[in-house]
C-alpha cells in the first residue's frame, strides 16, 4: 500500500518526479512524498500544531503532548478517523475494539472539567466517530463510502439497465408479495441473505482489485437486494417470526 510519508523520515524515494505528491497538510508543500510503507508522518513545515498551545503534534495523535489538549478532528476519511486500513474488507473486531477505544476517549465525561471550546471539539469528534464507525460497520454503507472516496456517487446512478437483473428483482419483489406462509418468508429471507453475501464478496474482489467500474456494478445490486431485505425485515415483523 503506498502511504503519503513526509521527507523529514529522511527516506530516499525513488519514484518520478510526476508520481509524487503533495504533503497530506498542506498543498503546495513539495517535501512529502509517497513511499511504500505505512508509516506516516508529516514534515516540519506542515506538520499539525495544536490549536492551543501552537506546540507540534506528533503522529496525528489525538491530545496535545505538551497542553494535553484534545485536537480539532481532521476532515480525514473514516479509515483514517478510526485508525483502520483503508479496505472493504474490514475486520468486524479490529472496527468495534477502535471505535469503543475512541469513544472511550471522547466521553463527554472526561471533558466536564474542560473549557467550552475543548467540549465542543470533543462532542463534534465524537460524532464523527459515530458517524465513521456506523458507515464502515455495514457493507453497503461502506461500499457506497469507498465509491465516494473514488469520487463516485452511486446516488446519482442508480439507474439499472442490464434487462436480466431487473427481471431478477422484480421476481424477488412478486415472491415476497405472493409469500402466505412464514416458511415460504423465511425462504426467501435465507435466499437474499445468501445473494447479498456473494455481492459482498463480489465487492472485496472489486475493490481490491482496484476495480472501482467492477465495485459499482456490484453496489448497484446490493442496493437492491439490500431493500428487498429490509421488505423481508419488515415482513417478519409483522408476521411476528423472530
Ligand atoms: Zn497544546
């Protein structure tokens, strides 16, 4: 994976000129580089200051080492925010273990002693955090982020064309109208279950591939099933199956 790495690591990047890019800070900075590693840091000249004391953070931690003061949140992607590769196949554990870590670390609680200032960036940290952890928790969401990321917006194409597809949904869509009994419900959930869990799969293969044309076709198909599910959910609620 190639991670931005400032020159203040002193490493010797022997990439081209024109593969080089800008420090994550500071456009325009041409001291960082990009190497492979997944170290990261920042250099001198652009390096985040805390906004209290002005002392230099290190390693984007989240409290100033000198002030101890809690740091505004980068408008960094939600991997970054919770600390997790950047990846569709996130690890359920490795997600759940950061988030409660962070949310520890921002409760409310900790910051009553705390000027408004430090409260307010602590409440606006930690629903980003909120709002990182339940978009990389679901596939869907998650998947739809990283289409984003890639500057994608899957809202806008949802439109679905290939006649096969559409014949397909539109028989899940009759099944689930026409399904009397809570086994034939119960049918059809494990079956769009077990569809949605190839799309994920699907998706893993396309994103890390780098096949972002190959994700999208798979979104658009999880996005159906994905509300055929929550038709199924629904169903069962009323029916009163688990
Ligand atoms: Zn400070």
């Amino acid at each position: 994976m190639l991670t931005r790495v400032c020159s203040r690591l002193r490493i010797i990047c022997k990439l081209p000129e024109s593969q080089k890019k800008h420090c994550v800070y500071k456009k325009g900075c041409h001291r960082a580089l990009i190497y492979p590693t997944m170290l990261l840091d920042f250099c001198s000249k652009c390096a985040p200051h805390c906004w209290k004391c002005g002392s230099e953070i290190q390693n984007s931690t989240l409290f100033c080492s000198q002030c101890t003061t809690l740091q505004k949140p980068n408008e960094k992607n939600y991997f970054d925010i919770l600390g997790i590769e950047q990846s569709f196949e996130v690890k359920d554990k490795e997600l759940k273990t950061k988030y409660h870590k962070l949310q520890n670390v921002l409760h409310p609680d900790r910051f009553n002693a705390k000027n408004v200032e430090e409260r307010d960036i602590s409440e606006r940290y930690s629903a980003l955090v909120n709002k990182a952890y339940s978009t990389l928790l679901h596939p869907l969401a998650r998947g739809l982020y990283m289409l984003q990321l890639h500057g994608v917006n899957l809202d806008e194409e949802t439109r679905q064309s290939d006649p096969q597809f559409l014949a397909e949904i539109m028989q899940a869509n009759e099944e689930l109208a026409e399904a009397q009994h809570p086994e034939d419900v119960k049918e059809l959930d494990n079956a769009n279950r077990s569809t949605v869990e190839k799309l994920i799969r699907d998706a893993a293969r396309a994103f890390s591939t780098g096949d972002i044309d190959a994700a999208k076709k798979v979104l658009v198909k999880m996005k159906y099933y994905s509300s055929i599910g929550t038709r199924i959910k629904d169903m069962k609620q009323k029916i009163g199956i688990e």
